[in-house]
C-alpha cells in the first residue's frame, strides 16, 4: 500500500519539507521563482497571513545558495545554474510594542546574517549603517551580488495600529532600514520584501520607489496557495472521500487576478483534523483592530458582500487615513469578486472569499456586539429555525431579543443607533455568523436597491429596513422589488422592519407573502 505524504503544518524551511525521509507534500512554486529571478530584481509581494510567503522566501534563498539537491523533480531543476551562487540576507520580523523592542530585533537580524555569511561590520550604534554595512561586507567577501529577502516588512506597524504613535515611529525606523537598500544598489543582485499590507510609497517605501509590486500581476496570481488543480491533483489521496464542492464554498475563493486559490493553512488543518469543515484560518488571528475601526466609524457591513470600489483602495492604505475596506482586503477578509473596465478605470467588487471567511468574522463582531454570549447562539439558532419554518412572527421576536442584546455602551458618543446601516449590518452578521451562504446586500433591481436578501433553499426573504421612519415594507411594494425573483422562487417573503434610536429596538415590523 502507498504511503500518503505527510503534511508540512507549522513548517516554513523549504530544506525540511524537501527531506526526502520526511516525505512531506509540496506544491511547486519554482516556476514563479525563477521568473521572478529572470526578469526583475526590487520586487514587493503582499499576501493574508498564513499564505506561504516565509516559505517562499525560504524557497529562493535554497535557489539562489545553490542547494541543488533540495530541487530535484522540480520546475528549477535543469533550468538553473547551481554553481552560480549568491549570499543571501534574509530579515524576518516578529511583534514588538514599542520601538525598543524593533531595535533588538533588527539589531537580532543583522547578528545572525554576520554569523551566517561568517563575516564582521564596524560596530557602529546606527542600524541603518550596520545594515549597509553588512550587504558592502557580503558583496566584498564573496565577490558576488548579494540577495536580500524581507519576511513580514509590516509586522512592526501592523502590530501597533492600536497604539498609533508606536506605529508611526516604527515605521520612520524601518523606512530608514529600507533605505539602504536602494542606496546598496551597486551591491544587490535582487530583492523581495513580503507582508500583509501594501503602505503607500510615501510612507514607508519614499527611499525605496523602484520596488515592483507583483502583488495583483496575473502572472503571479498562484505565488502562494494551493489551486483547484492542485487540490484534485497532489491533495487526491489525502482529500478521499471529501466533498470538493464543499470543501470550495468553504475554503476557495482568494483572487489575486488569477486562478483563485486556497489558503494552504486551511487544507493542511482541514485534513489532519480528520477532514472536519472549520474556522482554521480564522482561528490563528483575532482581528481585534477591524473590530475597533467598526467601533469608531459608520460602517455597513451588509455591504461587504458586495462592495464596489477602485484600485485606490486596493493599492495601498497610510496609517494617518485607515479604512474598514483596505484593512480588510489587504488582510484576507475580502478578496476581489469581480474586475469590470469602466472606459480609463477598472471598478472592482469585493467580497469574502469564502464561507469560513464570512461566517468567522461575523461571528466575531457579534461576539463584540452582545452583552451575553450564549445568548447569541441562541439567537442563531432561532433565527435558522424561524427562517426554515417561515415563521415570520417568530423573526420578528427573534429581532427584537437580537438588538435587546447589543452591548450600545461600545459605541459611546458615536450616534450609531441613528445609522440605518448599523441595523443592517447587526442583522447581516446574525445571517452570516449563523451559516447562511447566500445573503446579498443592496441586490440592485430596475427600480432601486434592495437592502438584504436572503435566499434558503427554495425561499427567498427580501428586507427593507428604516430609522426613525415609516414605509419600509409599501417601498418594497412601491418598487416591486420582489419581480426578479418571482419565477425563480417558490416562497418570496417581503419583510419591513422600522427602528427607533431612542428605543433602538424595533417599532415596526410588517410583511407579506408574495
């Protein structure tokens, strides 16, 4: 019988997964390797955590050694000079919450490379000059033009958004040490830095503008993750027996203009839990600061299902002037649905990527939004009952405990109750932190937008919500939003729901079945 390959879980050190003792599985990413070698030399890649950058880092530095044993079988293999090798720098950045700390790490990073290369730099206080220092010294030593690879370049800003004076003063610290790069020129055969976001050039990267974001280059779409092929291929064996349309709407669905992909963290956990369908990604993060950027502003999350904008917010975000949207994007939580050409720009429409995505972060706003936990789940439950049965007087119970519940001391002096999008966005969550898989916000009719749609089965339930006014449910009646839907569907359900913001609790609840 043949041995399943193992899985490479936690581990980022190509030459550990390449043992050929261990028997690790390991998707090919040396075709994009070496493209990237052949054809440029300053390159930025941003990609969600979890994705594989610190592998394929790791990847390039055994590429560019000349580790030739590591690669054999692989798409490198015979395209590659061995012999033609480079010294490697290799930076990796871990949390710190103030600058002392950003310090010792740098200071850490540049001790290790000395030691690796076997080579020694004026002591000297300044990191930025030890910094330069150590690329001149590798050049000199081996006569070659030295590789420098960044690991999570963001880390040390992304990680102080809450305390936003740590973030800006890290970020002058590492603009600083990015500078040398570009001052190093004459030393430096090629460069990548990875992380989660993409700062604008001129925050972080105003030293370095000849950096080439490969980031949403279609050639590059597949860089990191795992394919639909590669999951009915290499991950055959292991996936027997999966539904694989399941295991799509679950964990599938990241777009950077190319083949969507899967987080490979997903499907490792995926199957070595026994092939159990849960939250894994999500899981290993708490995005605790989309959570506080909600709190602040007047966000409908509703809309994020189906959220149009342009490639301003995709490219890049500054952290005097941070949005919801490009947080979100930038960090996993949204992906591109679809790219329309609008005669000299391209709209794009966002949405989660998947169902793990979806359901996990409108759980964990809930879990922010209630005073008592337990009573969320409840009133999932219920509200999956409600629906199933078409009780639509128990829904409108089951609304009324939901926004009982809401903990409105978290949004002291925002004016939130006022908001229509806040009740939009509290009843979306519910939706989505519940399993509901198709929920769409403002679905767009001949005569208007309806606010959220609901689709079960062979039911469809259309919501209209209104603050402080009346006539919720004779505008979906007016607008006839329900004539899209109406051969498609054997129950349609037209629902009006008013809110006070005094009460900030229903006080009108009307509906019809169409």
């Amino acid at each position: 019988m043949k041995k399943l390959k193992k899985l490479p879980i936690g581990i980022q050190t190509f030459k550990e997964i390449r043992d050929k003792k261990e028997n690790y599985i390991y998707i090919d990413k040396t075709k994009e390797a070496l493209d990237l070698i052949q054809n440029g030399k300053y390159y930025f890649l941003s990609r969600p955590r979890r994705f594989g950058k610190s592998l394929f880092l790791d990847t390039l530095q055994d590429i560019f050694e000349g580790k030739k044993e590591l690669f054999e079988g692989l798409y490198i293999y015979d395209k590659w000079d061995w012999d033609d090798r480079y010294p490697v720098i290799k930076f990796g950045f871990s949390g710190n919450r103030n600058l002392k700390e950003l310090y010792s790490v740098i200071e850490h990073n540049i001790d290790s490379n000395k030691e690796h290369l076997e080579i020694d730099c004026k002591k000297v206080d300044d990191y930025a000059v030890c910094f330069a220092n150590l690329i001149e010294n590798a050049y000199k030593k081996y006569n070659k033009k030295v590789v420098v690879l960044i690991d999570e370049y963001d880390k040390p800003i992304l990680d102080n958004l809450d305390q936003i004076e740590v973030a800006k003063a890290s970020r002058e610290v590492l603009k600083r040490l990015y500078t040398q790069l570009k001052e190093s020129d004459k030393y430096i055969k090629f460069v990548l830095l990875t992380g989660v976001s993409k700062f604008s050039k001129a925050s972080i990267f105003s030293g370095l503008n000849n950096l080439r974001d490969i980031s949403l280059l279609p050639r590059y779409g597949t860089i990191c993750g795992y394919t639909q092929n590669d999951i009915e291929t290499d991950f055959k064996e292991l996936l027997e027996g999966v539904d694989l349309k399941k295991l799509q709407t679950w964990y599938n669905g990241y777009n950077f203009l190319s083949d969507r992909v899967y987080n490979p963290f997903d499907i490792l956990l995926f199957i070595d839990s026994e092939k159990e369908f849960s939250n894994y990604w999500f899981n290993t993060g708490t995005p605790s600061f989309l959570i506080k950027l909600f709190q602040k502003e007047h966000y409908n999350i509703a809309k994020f299902e189906n959220l149009k904008t342009d490639e301003s917010l995709l490219n890049s975000f500054d952290i005097e002037n941070i949005s919801l949207e490009t947080v979100m994007f930038q960090s996993g939580y949204l992906t591109i649905k679809s790219v329309k050409q609008r005669r000299q720009k391209k709209e794009y429409t966002l949405s989660y990527p998947n169902l793990e995505t979806k359901m996990s972060f409108n759980d964990y706003l809930l879990d922010f939004l209630v005073k008592n936990r337990s009573r969320k789940i409840e009133i999932q439950n219920e509200l999956m009952d409600m629906m199933e049965e078409k009780n639509l007087d128990g829904i409108e119970s089951v609304f009324k405990s939901l926004f009982a519940s809401i903990a409105y001391n978290n949004f002291t002096g925002n004016n939130i109750e006022k908001y229509e999008g806040f009740y939009a966005s509290v009843i979306y969550a519910y939706f989505a932190g519940a399993g509901f898989d198709r929920i769409v916000a403002e679905d767009v009719t001949n005569d208007g937008r309806i606010d959220l749609s609901v689709f079960l089965d062979d039911m469809l339930y259309i919501f209209e919500f209104k603050v402080n006014q009346k006539g919720a449910l004779a505008q979906i009646k007016e607008k006839n939003y329900p004539q899209k839907y109406q051969t498609k569907f054997s129950d349609i359900f037209i629902v009006g729901v008013e809110f006070d913001s005094k009460s900030r609790n229903l006080v009108g609840y009307e509906w019809e079945r169409v």
